[in-house]
C-alpha cells in the first residue's frame, strides 16, 4: 500500500480505461476522486466500493473544471484520462464535434495540471499521467481531431515534465492501442459507415490490424502501469511516452 495518504484524480474514471487507473491506485492505497458521467446508481456503487468521492464536472468547461480542484482539495496524483472520439472525413468533420474533442482531450489536461501543479512542486512529489493514444505517435484517416488532440497531449506531458523535474513531480504519457472501452466499441458504427465495412470487419481489419498481437490491449494492463509510474523507482522516469499497443508503433 505505498500510495496510502496520496490523493489520486482521475479523469474519465466512471468506466473503462480511467475506472481501471482507479482501481489499481486505490488497491495501492492511494484516496481516490472520480469524475465522468453515467448512470447515478451506477456512479454511486464505484464510490462505494473505492471509498472515493465524485465529480460530475464537464471538462470541456474551464470554470467545472476549476470547480472540481478546488472541491477535490490536494492532489497528489493526476491522471488525465477524460477523452472522446468522432470518426469522419475531415470536409464533413462537424466544428462543433472538432471544438468538444480538443476541448475534453487537451485543453482539459492543460487546466488540471496547471491548477494541480503548484501544490504538488510545493510539497516535493507528485505524479502526472496523461493516457495518450497510439495516434499521438502516428495517425489514422477520419481521426483529425482526435489525433490532432493526442499529438498534444505527447508535446503537453515533455513541455511540463521539464517544468516540474527539479521540483520531484515526474510527467508521462501512457499510449495504448485499441482497448476494449466503450470508447472503442462506439467508434465502431462511424467507421462501418465511413469506410462502408461490416463491424467484423471493422474489428478485424481496422482495429486489431494496427496490432501484431492480434488483441485488445486490456484496460487492467494500462492501470498496472499507471501504478508503476507513481513507484519510487519510477522517479527518474520523466517526460516519456509510454506505448502499450502490441507493437503497432514499433512499425
């Protein structure tokens, strides 16, 4: 239990990728603050098993945001995980759908670590950890705004880690390939639709393809190497890229 008195964010944690980060830091001990949406009895059975509290703060607004750390109190560990996605040729590519998208997978981490870091600088320690995507490394066609978004989260998590290496706060980005997330699985019908394929083939010939497993990476892994980050022996880990994706990358 080595995060016992650490407070953990997490972002995006009331399911998938981020509610895995938040599970594998409460097991370690750490205190843990959820935020996302989703069904309120839901909601209130995480709470209940992690013994953590909830933010429903919309991280597309600033002022929710804001709200939230000042509600949340200290932060020891932030994970900025919060994201969605919209597939669609980059001419139709809805503006308002692009504005939402930078809004939740960028700007969100730019507000939590600029609100979060100065306490973490002025008790010594602290952990950063954006999960970023394999497309902040390479791109895929449809994808503009979320991979523009996940390419900066990549220059995001280097620009601040520099900042904070001399104060004991370490910065890093987790990259996975496609995990099996509500995420993914509702990204499925835009792309049958805008590469006219069947959903065996989306899953078989879009996703898995980038992938020389030939599988999902699964969101306990991700979580696993969250904790690994906040480790003592991670401390000189700083300002890195983490990808778990199989080996689609190493291509």
């Amino acid at each position: 239990m080595f995060l016992a008195g650490k407070r953990a964010l997490v972002t995006g944690s009331t399911s998938g990728i981020g509610l895995a980060i938040a599970r594998a830091l409460r097991a370690e001990g750490a205190e843990v603050v959820l935020n996302g949406f989703g069904d309120a009895a839901e909601i209130a059975m995480l709470t209940s098993e992690l013994g953590a509290s909830h933010s429903g703060a919309d991280l597309t607004d600033a002022a929710q945001i804001e709200a939230m750390m000042a509600e949340a109190g200290p932060i020891d560990i932030l994970v900025n995980n919060a994201g969605m996605q919209h597939v669609a040729p980059i001419e139709e590519f809805p503006v308002a759908k692009w504005d939402t998208i930078i809004a939740l997978n960028l700007s969100a981490a730019f507000h939590t670590i600029r609100l979060a870091l100065p306490g973490m600088k002025a008790r010594g320690w602290g952990r950063i950890v954006n999960t970023a995507s394999a497309h902040s490394l390479v791109a895929s066609p449809f994808k503009s705004a979320y991979v523009a978004a996940k390419h900066g989260i990549a220059g995001l998590t280097k620009t601040v880690a520099l900042e904070a290496a001399a104060h004991g706060v370490t910065v890093n980005a987790i990259s996975p390939g496609y995990v099996w997330t509500p995420l993914v699985e509702n990204q499925i019908p835009d792309t049958m639709a805008a590469r006219g394929l069947t959903r065996e083939q989306v899953i078989d010939d879009v996703l898995l393809a980038k992938q020389p497993t030939k599988s999902f990476v699964q969101p306990e892994d991700i979580g696993a190497l969250a904790v690994f980050l906040c480790r003592e022996e991670a401390r000189n880990v700083n300002g890195a890229n983490w990808s778990m994706d199989g080996g689609w990358t190493a291509e």
